[in-house]
C-alpha cells in the first residue's frame, strides 16, 4: 500500500481578540486532501518541531496575522499586527522542512515567512506604498495576477494570468539575491515569490485554499505541491 504524503498543516489562532483558540478554516484540510495528501494540523508546541520535520512530508505554512521582528520589515516601519507564540514554532518548523530538502508552500503570512527567511523585506502596510495602491484587505474582492514566465509558478498553473482574491495588509516589497518574483499585480504589489535553490518552495500572498471546492487554475499549486511532497528524499 502506498502512503498519502504527510501534510503538516500549522494552526491559525484568534489573535483579533485574545489568541486563547486556534482557530482556522477547514479550506486549507479541504485543498490538501483533494490533492492526494493527507494533512496534519500543528499547533505551537516547541517540542514538536523535530518530529514533525522529520517524519512529515511537506509542510503548509497557513495565513495569519501576527507581529513579525522588526528587522523583516523595510527602514522606519514595524508591525502593527498583535504577538504571538506562533512565530518561533513555524519559524523553526519552516527552517527544518527546507533544511531536509521537503517542500514548502506558504500562503499570505506563510509567503511572507518564506521571503524573510530569505533575507527579502516587508511592508506591514501596503497602502503605505503609495496612492497607485489598491485595497488589498477586503475579503470578496478579487484581482488578476500576472504569472511571470519561465518560473516553477508558471510551470504549475500553465497559465500567464489568474483572478484571485485578496485581503492582506503586509507585503514583501525588497526582494533579496535568494527569491524570485513569480506573480504580481499591476499596482506592481509582489503577489507570488519561489526559492529557486530549494527543491520546492514557493509563496502566494492570496488564498488559494478558498478555491478548493472550486475549478480554479490555482489549485494546481496544491497539487503540485503533494505530488513534491510524495517524492521523498
């Protein structure tokens, strides 16, 4: 019998209000098991960290909004988003699937981990950015993205341009020599990055997981991403 490729999926929590829960949408459990795999929720127990890196298969890094180190962030800004004992587990949950060489996808706060750990910048309020910025954070809305050509990203969804929603306020705006730009807007807000020299490890900021249930080009990634997974090292 041959096994599902193990998902280690870590857990949201309410941080609006007291961060006494986690708390999350099941979305994230729907895409992965539709994509062959079987997902595993996290939560924020250091003592996990090693088991979970070296058992598990491939690691999900969900959205989520917490405070970051000041140090991510571009000069003269830091995070306006409250703290929380996530940061240091999926930091070192992170650290541990790529140190193994085992796949990594981050969605929205998940990419932005993925891109400071690569030495890339934030911003913790894109609308900062300039007027020519449009409203990101606005759940129901919805956007084109460009998929650049020639990049891991393009290769999955095989196609130049995709319609995906969006409600984030922080953004990775300075890209550093480790990542690449494989998606973005046309107010020019960097939607997708990847790490070439990892064997798989790609961010999105929008949330592909709300089109599980959905024919959506994106859900390739999720598939994408298992199948990686199912290719153990």
């Amino acid at each position: 019998m041959t096994l599902k490729p193990r998902i280690a999926v870590i857990m949201d929590e309410n941080t609006s209000v007291d961060g006494t829960r986690y708390d999350m949408t099941k979305a994230y459990f729907v895409a992965i098991q539709r994509a062959g795999g079987l997902p595993f929720g996290i939560p924020y127990i250091p003592e996990m960290v090693e088991p979970v890196t070296d058992e598990f298969d491939g690691f999900l890094s969900t959205g989520g909004r917490f405070a970051f180190p000041d140090s991510w962030f571009i000069d003269g800004q830091v995070s306006k988003a409250p703290a929380s004992e996530r940061l240091d587990v999926e930091i070192a949950l992170m650290r541990g699937f790529l140190e193994r060489n085992k796949p990594v996808l981050g969605i929205c706060n998940g990419m932005q981990v993925l891109a400071a750990l690569h030495g890339c910048r934030l911003s913790p309020d894109l609308r900062s950015l300039g007027p020519h910025v449009m409203e990101h954070d606005k759940r129901g809305a919805f956007h084109p993205v460009a998929i650049k050509h020639d990049t891991l990203l393009s290769r999955i969804v095989g196609q130049p341009e995709i319609t995906v929603n969006t409600f984030h306020r922080e953004a990775v705006v300075e890209i550093s020599d480790e990542a690449l730009i494989s998606a973005g807007t046309e107010d020019g807000i960097i939607e997708a990055i990847e790490i070439p020299h990892r064997r798989f490890a790609i961010g999105v900021q929008w949330h592909q997981e709300l089109f599980a249930t959905q024919d959506h080009p994106g859900n390739r990634l999720f598939a994408a991403f298992v199948q990686a997974a199912g290719q153990r090292s």
